[in-house]
C-alpha cells in the first residue's frame, strides 16, 4: 500500500521530470581564438636578446574573463550574447606576444609564465582595455597594454611603456570584430617587440 509520503514524492517526482522536458535548451557558446599571426614575417637580425619571460598581464575583473566585451555608448560595459574567447584576456594577449616574440628572431631564449624557467628579464604589466568600442556610432577594437621590462634578479625596472591601438571595424558582426581584434593585437605584439629589442 503507497503511503501519503511516498505519494507526494512521486507526483513532486514526475512534475520536475515534466518541467525539465519543457525548459527551452540554451544554445551553445561559440568559442571564439585570435586569428593567428601572419606567417610572412620576416626573422630580424641582430645580438640574440637576454632570457626573457612573458608575463601574463593584470587585468581588472571585466577584462580578465572570457567574455568579448563591447561599450556600446559612454561608459556601459557589456558583452556579445552567445560567444566567448577561447581563454581570458590577459591569457590571449601573453600568447600573442610570445607568438611575435618568436617570430621575431632576436629572442632565442623565451618563456612564458606558465613554464618553470629561468630568465634573466621579465616582461609584465598592465591590461587596461581589451574590447569594441563604438566611437561616432562606428565599432573598433581598442587594446591598452602597460609594459613592463624588470631585471628578474634585481627586481629593478628596466623601462617601462604604454601601448595603445585602434582598429576599425569592417562591420558590426562578431566574427568581423574578432578579426579585428587579431590584427589589432598584432599590431601592438610589433610594437612591444620593437620597443623591447632596444632596452638592454
């Protein structure tokens, strides 16, 4: 013989079965990585550069996510709806600049700071922006890097920088703004390399 208890548990049973069958299915994330480098880059030449470690950036909150932000007007912080990146921010933009860093050609001895080497320099900083903005009713994607060149022995600062770079849009969808965001950080990982080959 069922008893009340027992009952109850069933019908309370059978109705969340029901409600899970008629609960909408969320679609899938698309998960979005940087376009890769060029690979028509020409190897520089010159005196092979001290080990040097890439530091993965700091990043406020917002920035140091998943999410591909975009300010549609003034200061409102939001992001696409269904898409994500690949790894956070800081991530992609560490990975970016040993890809450049590679590429380059004058520095043979290169780690990231998800390797336990040894390095004689340490590039680290500042992630500021990472997103579109819509500037005039048209997107570009901005990128702020504060770096950071530090002797790993000493601590001391060897020189230190601000890299900024804007790059319009060709369009307002997302896989248009995610090619933007490759060349954009591509055009600042050039930069960086450019301007740390000079600091000795």
């Amino acid at each position: 013989m069922m008893t009340p208890l027992l009952r109850t548990a069933l019908v309370a049973a059978s109705l969340a079965l029901t409600a899970c069958s008629i609960l909408p299915k969320s679609d899938p994330l698309a998960v979005y990585r940087l376009p890769p480098l060029a690979s028509n880059h020409a190897a520089s030449t010159g005196t092979p550069y001290r080990a040097l470690r890439i530091a993965t950036p700091a990043a406020s909150r917002s920035i140091d996510s998943e999410r591909i932000l975009v300010l549609p007007e003034g200061d409102v912080v939001k992001s696409y709806a269904g898409v994500r990146w690949s790894d956070p921010a800081p991530q992609l933009l560490r990975d970016r600049l040993l890809d450049a860093f590679q590429a380059d050609g004058r520095f043979p001895r290169l780690s990231g700071d998800n390797a336990n080497i040894a390095a004689e320099v340490e590039l680290d900083g500042a992630l500021n922006a990472f997103q579109t903005e819509y500037r005039n009713g048209a997107p570009s994607v901005v990128i702020v890097y504060d770096a950071r060149l530090v002797d790993t022995a000493t601590r001391q600062q060897l020189a230190a920088r601000r890299f900024a770079v804007v790059e319009a849009v060709a369009g307002s969808k997302v896989p248009e703004v995610v090619s933007a965001f490759g060349s954009a950080s591509a055009r600042l990982a050039g930069e960086v390399v450019a301007w740390a080959a000079t600091v000795r």
